[in-house]
C-alpha cells in the first residue's frame, strides 16, 4: 500500500480499516462489500465444526486469558491474517 500511495500521492486519499461491517455507512458497504463487481466471495469449509465452535468460543469469548495464550501458541502458524 505504502508503495501504490508513493505511485499515485497521497492528495485526496484516505485509507480506512473497519473492524466490522457494522462501522461502515450504507454506500461504504456497498462499495466495498454488497457491489458485485467489486466483491470476491471465498468458500469457506468447516471440517470439525465442534473445534471450530471451540476456538471461535476462545477468539470471540470474554476471557482475555484464553485468548493471548491461544494467539500465543498458535501465531506462528498463520498464513493469511487478513482476507
């Protein structure tokens, strides 16, 4: 990104993140997100759908604990942190 706003300046642009879709207006969402022409759709497949309840319980859950020692252990292991 730093190399694409050296290319084209950074007059007139903003860059955002959204930790949800939630935060975003109407437009932004369809924009970014609902436009066909500009979203990508990736199939996602659950194998064992009782673990992934498990970790998205540890991830999305109100024990801070659980979840630094989850990230800790498994950090190294991510591939993509954003999609």
């Amino acid at each position: 990104m730093k190399k694409l706003l050296a290319e084209l300046g950074e007059k007139g642009i903003s860059v955002k993140r959204y930790k949800g879709l939630g935060e975003m207006n109407a437009q932004q969402l369809w924009d970014t997100t609902m436009n066909p022409e500009n979203r990508i759709f990736k199939k996602v497949m659950i194998e064992d759908a009782m673990e992934a309840n498990e970790i998205f319980k540890i991830l999305m859950g109100k024990d801070v604990e659980a979840r630094k020692d989850f990230i800790k252990r498994h950090a190294r292991e991510v591939k993509n942190l954003d999609i």
